[in-house]
C-alpha cells in the first residue's frame, strides 16, 4: 500500500515555471514507478509523465515533452514534476500516481493521489 500526497499546485501566468512535489509513504517507495496524469475541467485525465523505480528512465506526453521534467529522491520518498513555459492548456488537476511497473504507471496506475490543482492565465 502507497499513500501519495501532493503540493506545489497555484496560481501562475503563462511562461511561468512551477513544481510539484509528491510525498509517498508505505513500503518500499523505491520499488514502484512514480508519475503524473492530469485532468482538465470537462475531459477526461491524461498520462504526463512517469519514471521508473531507480529514476533510470523517463516518459512525456507529447504536449509536454521539452517543458516538464520529472524526478525523483528515493531517499526522501517524493517525486517532482518542474513545469516551466506553462501554458493556459496546463490548467489541470495533477495527480501523483504510482504502480509496479513503468508500463502500468503510465496507463492505469494502482496508486492516486488526491490532486493539486494547477491554473495557468493567459
């Protein structure tokens, strides 16, 4: 069992930068792969990023590929998402997710966070 807790969610303007973070507790947080998917209001939530358990290899969703970075401190037990050039699009509530496998975590991850919301003006 993975419990996710995420933070760093705002208010910004369009070009601005913003990070996310995401405190996992349980077992064995250096097992699991670690990623974001986001939900817009009226569509359905979308994969955004992922990495694997030793944080070796990374995935993007096109639409943010070049503009977000995810990371993770295995020590610490948290995982990142750096926004930067956000655009209006980004507005979207984020989601830690977390699975066994890189391949789940980016399409039905086992583990959800509750979400933070990210607005972004134009």
């Amino acid at each position: 069992q993975v419990q996710l807790v995420e933070s760093g969610g705002g208010l910004v303007q369009a070009g601005d930068s913003l990070r996310l973070s995401c405190a996992a507790s349980g077992r064995a947080f250096n097992r699991y792969a670690m990623g974001w998917f986001r939900q817009a209001p009226g569509k359905d939530r979308e994969f955004v990023a992922a990495i694997n358990a030793v944080g070796s290899s990374t995935f993007y969703a096109d639409s943010v590929k070049g503009r977000f970075t995810i990371s993770r401190d295995n020590a610490k037990n948290t995982v990142f998402l750096q926004m930067n050039t956000l655009k209006p699009e980004d507005t979207a509530i984020y989601y830690c997710v977390a699975s066994s496998t890189i391949a789940v975590v980016t399409t039905t991850p086992q583990y959800w966070g509750q979400g933070t919301q990210v607005t972004v003006s134009s």
